[in-house]
C-alpha cells in the first residue's frame, strides 16, 4: 500500500453506499486500507458491497439506514462503534434527484428532497462529529453538486435538489468553523455530470445528452472513480490544510 492517502486503521462511513458514486466510494475507501460501514436503504444492497469489499480482502459492515431519520442516523453510529470502535471519516452522498416542474411543485415533494438531501447530511455529520471530536481528529466529506447556485449552476425541473445542494455548500462552511477547534475538517464535492444509475434517463435521450456534453469541455460524463478519487484524497490526511472547501470535479462544465 503506498503512503499517498493510506488509510489504514481509519473507519469510514458512506451513506447511499448501494451503488453509484457511493458504492465506488466505499470501494476506493476499502482498497486505501479503512474499514468501511456501507449504508443505504437497502440492507440486501449492502450487504452485496461489503461481499465486494471483502472479496477484496477488506474489512466492512453494512448498516441500513435512512439518512432523514435520526434515530436511524443514530443506530448507524452506533453499530459502527460496537464493530470498530470509533468513526474517523463520514462521507455524506446518500440523496435524491427526482425531476418535478416548479409550478406543479407539492410541498411534500421539495420536502422530501431536503429531508433526504440536506437535513440527513445535518444528522449524520452532527453524530459523526460528536465521536470524532472525542479523538480530535476526524474528516467529513460532502457530496454536492455543481447545481448549487452562486458559482455553480440552476437546472429546470430541480429546485428543490438545487436547494438541498447550495445548502450543503453553506452548511458545511458553518461547519468547518465550529468543527476545526476539534481537530474536525469539513470539505465538499461538487460533482458534475456523472454516469451513474440517477442520470440513466438523460443518456436514454439522444438529444438531451448531446445538449448537455455540448455544454461540457471534455466532452463525456465523468466516471464514478472520478470522484471517489476526490473524496479519497480529501478523507486523508494528504489534504490536512483543507477544510471549508468546495471540489469541482465537472469535466470544466462551470469553466464555461
């Protein structure tokens, strides 16, 4: 294992760990060394990971949690404490992005994407933070998106995941202020296009992919290894003079 963002003897969290961008981040996380707690929604989808992981001869337990709910947040911090003992690295990336015109917008609906999206990265890092801030140290890692607002970008048909995701920008530098006394570092990603299962119904339009990789100097989607990439070096202690920080990783997209 080379020393360039070795985790060894870390334990991390990563929520909506069942595929996508969070089953590559558990993996990539595994495969630096840290024990790893893969959590989602579905405990059979993560168990799947965690055979994965240790197939690969790593360590991992799979939690089923909603990340809203916090008395599930709660239990997850909890199993994790009772298998390994302490919590090192949270990786915030559970959320949802379900397309709803503005004008026929339901209350419900904009409240269950910031139920999901924003107020379960509150519960999760505030738990998270509370056993990180007994051993000094620790690293959260948020999963945004460049539909953020201000430097980012507004998509129709999203203001609610717009919301939830300039949100976790602002909350997180709030955070940063209050955790560093505590040896804590908070930084987010902002990721563009990703080819993960969520944008499955943009690729199976011709035309709205093409729109969009117009619109993207690199011309493709990003890889989820992509970002794993990013969420690892920023779990390590490589980038120990960050935190209050925001990663675009998008292909140059908000370059444009």
């Amino acid at each position: 294992m080379p020393k360039f963002c070795d985790l060894r003897g870390k334990v991390a969290i990563i929520t909506g760990a069942r595929r996508g961008m969070g089953r590559t981040h558990a993996l990539t996380l595994a495969r630096a060394g840290a024990k790893v707690v893969v959590s989602d929604v579905s405990q059979e989808e993560c168990e799947a990971v965690v055979q994965e992981i240790k197939n690969e001869k790593g360590e991992a337990l799979a939690v089923k949690c909603d990340i809203s709910n916090k008395i599930e947040v709660d239990n997850l911090i909890q199993q994790t404490l009772a298998k390994f003992g302490k919590v090192d690295i949270l990786v915030n990336n559970a959320g949802i992005c379900p397309f709803n015109p503005f004008l026929e917008m339901k209350e419900e609906d904009f409240k269950k994407v910031i139920d999901v999206n924003l107020k379960g990265y509150f519960l999760c890092s505030q738990a998270a933070a509370k056993e990180m801030a007994k051993q000094k140290s620790g690293a959260i890692v948020n999963i945004a998106s460049i539909a953020m607002g201000q430097v980012g970008s507004g998509f129709a048909g999203l203001t609610h995941y717009c919301a939830s995701k300039g949100g976790i920008v602002a909350m997180a530098e709030a955070m940063s202020l209050e955790l560093a006394p505590l040896g804590i570092r908070v930084n987010t990603i902002a990721p563009g296009a990703i080819d993960t299962p969520m944008v499955a119904s943009v690729k199976q339009d011709m035309k709205n992919l093409e729109s969009m990789l117009a619109g993207i100097p690199l011309k493709r989607m990003g890889k989820p290894e992509e970002i794993s990439n990013a969420v690892l070096f920023l779990a390590s202690d490589e980038s120990s003079y960050m935190t209050g920080s925001v990663v675009v990783v998008d292909g140059g997209w908000t370059a444009n």
